[in-house]
C-alpha cells in the first residue's frame, strides 16, 4: 500500500509539476499552430523537421551570426513536448511568439547567447530578455515573445505627450523656421543654420522611440501579470484549443475569427456587439495529418447561422478547369481558391446591411449609405463578371529576372566617371497570379487608359508591362486569355501564355 | 570614409552586388575632395526585400527614413568641423546609391573630421582598433591603408551570398597636381599624363584581404 501511494504521489506529482510548453500560450493569442513533435518525428527527422519553412522562422529567431554552427538540435529543446507558435492582436498590442519544452537549459543558452537574465517573477518564472523578444521560463517549459504596441497606440500617446507640452506639429515648417538663424546664402551655412536650431522633428521621434519603449515594457508587465499571476492562458480560456491538442497529429492550428473584431471594441462599440453575434464562435481548426508522401490538412470552421448562410452562398460556385491548364508539375506550390463572389455578396448584403443599419456613428451611416447607393446604381453584373471569386497562384521557384542597373564607366584618360544605366540579373522569387473573368474587357480597359498617363504602363501586343512594379526593380506582366486575367514576374511564362497557350480571348 | 563603413557594414555585406568608388584629389598643399560613392543599384531587389523586414538576422533593419537621417546627421556633423567644406550627400533611394563629397584643407584635417563625427555618432570615442593614419601624405608621397579591425569587422558578417560579392568591385582614385614617379601596388594603372591612379580590385577578395587597396604614390619634387 505504501508502495502504491508513494507510486501515485509520484505521479500526480509529475502531472502537476511538470509544465507543458501549451501551457504557457497567454490568453490574448488569436493564432495558434502547434506541432505535435511526437508524432512529427516518427514520421521525419529534427534535422529535416528543422528545414522547413515554419521552423526557418524560430530558427532565425533563436540563431544569430554567433550561433553559426549550432541548430536546434543543440538548442536544448525538449522534442517531447510540443512546439506551438501564436499571434495575437488586439486595440493595443500585437503579440508573437513560440513556446517549447526545454530539456536543457545549459544547451538554451548557448543558443540563446544574446539574451541576458531580467529578473525572477515569482520564485518560480524566470524572465530573460535580449533587444527585441523576451524568454519566460516556468519548470521545463518556455516561451519566447514580441510584443510590440500597435503604432495607432504609440502615436497617440506620443501626440497627446507632445502637443500637452504646448508643442506645435514637429513636422511644421514655420515651427522650425522661427528658430533657425536667417542665413541661408549658401549649402555650407545651411548645414550650420539647422544645427543650430531645434530639430522638432527629432525631438518628436525621439519621444516617439521613448513611449514606444515604455509601452513595449508596459505592455510585457501586463502580459505576463496576466499569463503568470492569473493565469490568463489559452489553454484556460479555450476548449476548442484543448480538443485540438488531443488529435493524434502531427500538429493543430486554431484560428479565433471572432476575436478579429476586438477593434471595434473601443472604436464603435454598438456594432462590436451586433457583429459579436455573426461571428461569436467562429472558430477555424485543423489537423496536419503526415502521410508517406503527401501533406493533408484537414479543416474545420464552426461558425453560427448567419455566418453559416453566407458561407453557403460562397461555396455555390463551380471550379473553373481553365485554371488547371496554367499550375504546371514542376511548380514547387500553388493555391487555388474558388468562391461565388456574387452570391456571397448579396447574401452579406442581406444580412450585415441591417445590423448596420441601426448604428448611431456617423462614419456607420455614411458607409451604409454609400453601399446602399452603389448596389443601386453599380452594374453588378458587370462586377461580378470580371472577378468570379475564383483565382489560382503559383510559387515557380527562384529565376533570374531582368532589371536595371547603374554601372559607372570610367573615362581611361582621366578617370572620371559616369552613370551609365544598364541591364542586369537578380534572384527572385517567381509568382504567378490569375483570377476567371468574363469580362477580361474590363481590365484591358483600365490598362489602356492607365497607360496613356503612367510610363511605367507598356502594351506589348499579347502582353501588358508594369515597369519597376516589384521592390522598383522587377516588372510585371499582365495579360487575359482562356477567361483568365493572368498577373507574373515571369516574362517567360507570359510570352508562352501569350502565344502558345491559346489565342482564344 | 572608411571608418564611415562601419556604420553600413551590416546593410553593406547583407547584399550581393556592390561598387564603391573613392576619389582623392589632394594638391600640393595636403588640401583636396573626397568623393565616396556606394553603388547597390544592382542589388536593388534584395536590398528592397531586406528594408521591407523588420529585422533581419537578429539586427534591427533601419527604416529609408531612418537611413536618411544618419546620412542627415553625419553631413551636419562633418561640416561644422573645421578645415571642412562643401560636404555634400546624395542619397538615391530607387538605385540606392550613395554619393558624398566634401573639401579638405589639409588630408590630416580630413582624418580628424571623420573619426570625431563617427566617435560622436556612435557616441563613443574611436576604438583604438580603428585609430591610426589610413592615409599619410609628407608632400611628396600618399600612402593609404584599410585599417586591418574594418576588414575583420567586415568579415565578421556571415552573408550565404558571399560569392555573389564576387562580381562587386572597389575602386580607388586619386587624382594629384603633380606627376607621379612611382606606385607600389602592381595593379595600380596611372593615366596618361601620370597625374591620376585606378585601383579597382574585387569586393570579395577585399573582404578577405584588406591589403589589397594598400598603396603607396610617390610624386615628382616640386619645381
């Protein structure tokens, strides 16, 4: 008897004591993705789980020039218990981050090398911190976080600080003329003016940095009074997410729509109420399910009746096949997404004009009553014709693309130099885009005319150039055939969706 | 200048494709122009893509706006040093191209300017690492140096694209009164009237040795 008591002390004790990395998601988080490293790595290896894009993103978090060698294999990561990556927003502040079971915490910090000792919350946490994110460690679980105050809340603090003080604009230019010497006779006295006068605009930034500073500090206090003292975590506040976390699966996402809404909160707190009622329990989870050779996802979204009538509408829609003729086999990924545009539309008109209807906001009622007159008086058929619902991307991995560059050219007698523009080759990601239409008359339109007043906008015959459209670099090609409008990086592509593909407009 | 690098190191060595140019014009007198130009125009994409984050390898990505009021404070900075004029800055955010230039009265003037101006930006003095002549001029010979802690640092930035530097170039110009009688760098060319030297050398092998730019100009005596 004294055996099986000592057994079951023991293990209650393991089960109360010992911290599950899931544990530790704080409350706020609207996003959640958890690999479930169990079952992940019966099916891969940490060194090929640690190559995948989701683990690039820790990955580049935890590692940094001084950690060149290392991976997470040595991180001292306990791989028994899960890897759960959140987000979360709301009128304030955004948070992310991950938390992980630790195994060894020796091996941590020789990964964690830029983070330094913060304090020691309750006996229990532990708090490191290095310039940007922050670790929590509770037993042998942790969580690294962000978090970062919305810029709307770092703005208005920062004005209602600035103009409290009597401050005019910092950007106002007779604020600063007052203050600078009259001379400016030549650039070198210009120079010597400014620095003279008071910089407004640095001190305002200046000020921004602090109460950006402050809040990020602020903001962390209050998380983690919240996650640690009140225990205001996910898996407290959430069924659905501890449901999810039964799923003998590789890993679990947990999406809370309704937690989208959050800004209306303070913003227009009627309609927050009203929308609460469409979109309370709108919950979108899945399950990543590893097969031998495939990936499958399976989803589901739980949402009320009204919700649930729109959805329908939207699902009304049939695949378009022409789509199929541009995703080629050698495209590492794409995307499909089909939806009846139209019907989703009149079906939300019906249910959310209503309920906006009753609101008492001015900028509400306006809205309201410029959807009113547009549904009106737009052509909706025409609409809804040029864009269906239904488009495609596809990723075609890394090519060269053209772009220009500036070279200088020396003169061999004097070696003076000047700019000389010239054509050159970058790396870059290729994409292509396209979306059904029957009214691809639409779009050429639009270009046609856009052209005659940008340069940037060139016809090539079969073809619509956008110069300089990607990162000011890159451009892109546009063109409309088979009933799709087709958006590329890839000139390649296009001139053979141009020409080979099919002349039928 | 080069200390200057220090500071655009990160963004610098983050890139591919990069040509730096300075031009040294010195008279007899020790004064002169430094033109520095830094050319990315050909790592556009990648330098766009790198702004565009947040942060990148656990360093903070500087924002243009930010960019620009570093070039802002450094061009205020250096010239209310004394001896220094015309500093000018042209910052091409589309090509992303830097050009600076300024005049000196004396070449010893142009060293103390810059190393105040950058121990005050970085608000601390100049690390003896970083101290020294990187040029010396005696009125008949110019001998320039990239101090072996710039390199070091340089090399401290891991960059997967590395041999992608390969195709960037450094090139360093000087430009004097008087005819040159001789160079000790073999790969230095003189114009043909003598009075001006090219040193163009790969940006990756530069990175690996720092003594590649190192050159001693010796003139012809004053009539």
């Amino acid at each position: 008897m004294k055996n099986i008591t000592a057994l079951l002390f023991s293990v209650l004790s393991t089960l109360v004591f010992s911290q599950k990395s899931e544990a530790l998601i704080p409350s706020q988080s609207s996003s959640v993705f958890s690999i479930n490293n169990l079952q992940l790595l019966e099916k891969i290896s940490v060194d090929e789980l640690i190559t995948y894009d989701f683990m690039e993103d820790i990955h580049q978090e935890l590692f940094d020039g001084s950690t060149e060698a290392k991976s997470l294999n040595d991180a001292g990561i306990d791989f028994d218990q899960r890897i759960n990556i959140f987000f979360g927003k709301d009128t304030r502040y955004e948070i992310t981050g991950f938390t992980f079971g630790i195994k060894d915490k020796k091996a941590l910090f020789s990964v964690f090398d830029d983070f330094d000792f913060s304090s020691n919350w309750d006996g229990k946490t532990e708090i490191y911190s290095s310039l940007f994110n922050h670790l929590v460690i509770q037993n042998n679980a942790a969580m690294l976080i962000r978090v970062e105050p919305v810029e709307a809340l770092v703005t208005a603090t920062t004005d209602s600080i600035w103009y409290a003080r009597g401050n005019l604009s910092p950007y106002s230019q007779e604020a600063q003329i007052e203050d600078a010497s009259p001379d400016d006779d030549t650039e070198e006295t210009e120079f010597i003016d400014l620095s003279n006068s008071i910089d407004y605009e640095k001190n305002y930034n200046e000020l921004l940095d602090s109460v950006q500073f402050y809040l990020k500090k602020d903001g962390l206090d209050a998380l983690l009074k919240g996650v640690i003292d009140r225990g205001e975590r996910l898996v407290n506040h959430a069924p659905a997410f501890n449901e999810l976390l039964t799923h003998p699966v590789a890993g679990v996402f947990y999406i809370d729509r309704s937690r989208s809404f959050w800004y209306l909160k303070t913003i227009l707190p009627r309609l927050f109420v009203d929308m609460k009622e469409i979109y309370e329990g709108n919950l979108i989870t899945g399950d990543l399910i590893l097969r031998d050779h495939a990936i499958d996802i399976d989803v589901t979204a739980q949402y009320g009746q009204k919700l649930g009538e729109i959805y329908t509408e939207m699902e009304d829609s049939k695949f378009d096949p022409n789509i199929l003729k541009y995703i080629r086999s050698d495209h590492p990924a794409f995307f499909t997404y089909n939806i009846n545009l139209r019907k989703a539309y009149e079906k939300a008109f019906e249910i959310l004009i209503p309920i906006l209807s009753k609101q008492k906001n001015e900028r509400v009622i306006m809205n309201v009553l410029v959807l009113k007159l547009l549904d009106e008086l737009i052509n909706k058929d025409a609409l809804f014709k040029t864009y269906k619902g239904s488009l495609f991307m596809t990723f075609n991995g890394v090519k060269k693309v053209k772009t220009k560059k500036v070279e200088f050219k020396y003169d061999e007698n004097t070696f003076e130099y000047t700019d000389v523009i010239s054509d050159a080759e970058e790396d870059m990601p290729v994409f292509t885009m396209g979306f059904s239409t029957e009214r691809g008359d639409i779009p050429e339109m639009i270009l046609t005319h856009l052209s005659q007043i940008a340069s940037e906008i060139e016809n090539k015959g079969d073809y619509w150039v956008l110069n300089k459209a990607v990162f000011n670099a890159a451009p892109m090609f546009m063109t409309h055939r088979n009933g799709l409008f087709i958006v590329s990086n890839d000139q390649t592509f296009i001139e053979i969706t141009s020409t080979d593909m099919g002349k039928k407009r | 200048m080069m200390r200057y690098l220090i500071i655009l190191l990160p963004l610098l060595f983050l890139t591919s494709c990069i040509d730096i140019i300075d031009d040294l014009t010195l008279h007899n007198d020790g004064s002169g122009t430094l033109k520095y130009s830094i050319n990315l125009s050909a790592s556009k994409v990648k330098v766009n893509s790198i702004l565009a984050l947040d942060s990148f390898n656990n360093q903070k990505v500087p924002s243009i706006e930010e960019i620009k009021k570093t070039i802002r404070e450094f061009q205020v900075l250096l010239a209310n040093e004394p001896g220094i004029s015309n500093v000018k800055i042209d910052l091409n955010t589309v090509d992303f191209i830097v050009k600076f230039s300024c005049d000196f009265n004396h070449v010893n003037t142009l060293q103390k300017a810059l190393k105040k101006t950058i121990a005050t930006m970085n608000e601390s003095p100049i690390l003896p690492a970083y101290d020294g002549d990187w040029i010396s001029w005696d009125g008949t010979s110019v001998a320039r140096i990239i101090p072996g802690a710039i390199a070091e640092k340089s090399r401290s930035y891991q960059n997967s694209d590395l041999p992608l530097l390969k195709t960037g170039t450094y090139t360093s110009i000087g430009r004097y009164d008087r005819a040159i009688a001789k160079v000790t760098n073999v790969k230095c060319k003189l114009n043909p009237s003598k009075t001006a030297t090219f040193l163009q050398v790969n940006a990756f092998e530069l990175r690996n040795n720092n003594r590649l730019l190192e050159n001693t100009v010796v003139l012809t005596p004053l009539r």
